[in-house]
C-alpha cells in the first residue's frame, strides 16, 4: 500500500483508544519479562497498543510506514518514541535489540517472499529466547475481504487498490517454522463497525 493511502487514513483519526489493546492483558505474564528492553511496537498504526503498553510501565518503540501517524501519536503523547520506516526494506535495529516484538495486523500485506524476509527481519533483531507476538488477518474474516478482489497469491489478494493477505493455521506453521510456537488462536476483534476474525499468534525465538 502507498504511503499515501495510509497518511489519509491516518489523517481522519480523531481520538485514540488504548482500551483496544486490552487484548494484551492475557500476555501479560510474557510482557513482565522485558522491563530491560524497550518492546518493538511494530506497524504500531493508531497507537493503541503503544500506549497501552506505556500506561503499563513498557519502553516501547513505535514504529510505522506512516509519519502522519507518528507526528500525529507523539502530539497525543509525548512518551511516544518513534520510529519512521517501511519494514519491506528491513529493520533498522541491531541485532539482540529486543525480548518483545509486537506486530498486531501489519504483517499481512506483502507478497509470501516478501513476508518471509520481514519475519526473518523480525527474527534478527531478537535475542535468542525472545517472542513476536502478532495478530494476521484469517481466511474466514469475510467482512473485510477474505476471498475477494484479485488473487495475487495463495490467500493474497488486490482489494480496491490495495493488497492483504490471509492466513490459516498451515501458512501461519509454515511461516513459523523455524520458531517455538507457544500461542495459535482465532479471535474476534470487536473494535471496529464489523466483527473481524484474526489470528492470535505468539513464538518464540529459538
């Protein structure tokens, strides 16, 4: 998607609602155990989730395609460290550089190849032991496009112009292949004007 699809939809963002993130709370026993890195907040979007994370007592690092989003988050909260890039052309941290990294709803627009290299990406800034914890669009969420558009790819489609992937349990295992898989579950997100399903997905860094 352009960076201009995302600056406009960020751009009608009103207020912001860290009770979206209450999702969180059942990892809550995992994220106490990174009180000495920051947690990568990857594809952080409207920021729920950052500050959430931040009214819990995280460093958090907040990151998004958008700089809309970002200028927009740190005018809503000045504890909001960010970080402007597109994930497609790599991370920019170090290796080790943290226990947690959360990817709620942004790993699912690219290309498999695409996708392999991100989470390979992910898996690189990592210490060893650490976890990703991320939400995927599932293959049953038909209120937002699940089977529709163009098919680029297995599960992947072209939807108005835009591109999203969808994910069942085998894609999601063969993604993670090389990884613990701790946590594989279907969800119903109810914040937004439909019910979305997704998966609920947290592995660990062998």
């Amino acid at each position: 998607m352009s960076m201009q699809y995302w600056n406009n939809m960020y751009r009608s963002i009103e207020k912001i609602n860290p009770t979206d993130s209450i999702w969180l709370n059942q990892y809550k026993d995992l994220l106490s155990e990174t009180k000495e890195k920051p947690i990568i907040d990857l594809g952080c979007g409207s920021g729920s989730d950052s500050i959430y994370l931040l009214n819990n007592g995280y460093s958090v690092i907040s990151c998004d395609f958008s700089k809309e989003i970002l200028d927009k988050l740190v005018d809503f909260d000045s504890r909001i460290n960010p970080r402007h890039f597109d994930i497609q052309n790599g991370l920019p941290f170090k290796g080790s550089r943290a226990y947690i990294v959360l990817a709620s709803l942004s790993l699912h627009y690219f290309t498999w190849e695409k996708t392999e290299k991100i989470v390979s990406e992910i898996k690189r800034v990592l210490e060893p032991g650490g976890y990703v914890i991320c939400r995927l669009n599932s293959v049953n969420d038909i209120n937002y496009g699940a089977g529709k558009g163009i098919k680029i790819e297995e599960n992947f489609y072209e939807i108005e112009g835009y591109y999203k992937r969808f994910f069942d349990k085998p894609t999601i295992e063969k993604l993670f292949s090389c990884w613990e898989i701790t946590v594989l579950k279907e969800s119903n997100i109810s914040r937004y004007e439909k019910a979305k399903k997704a998966w609920e997905v947290v592995v660990k860094k062998p």
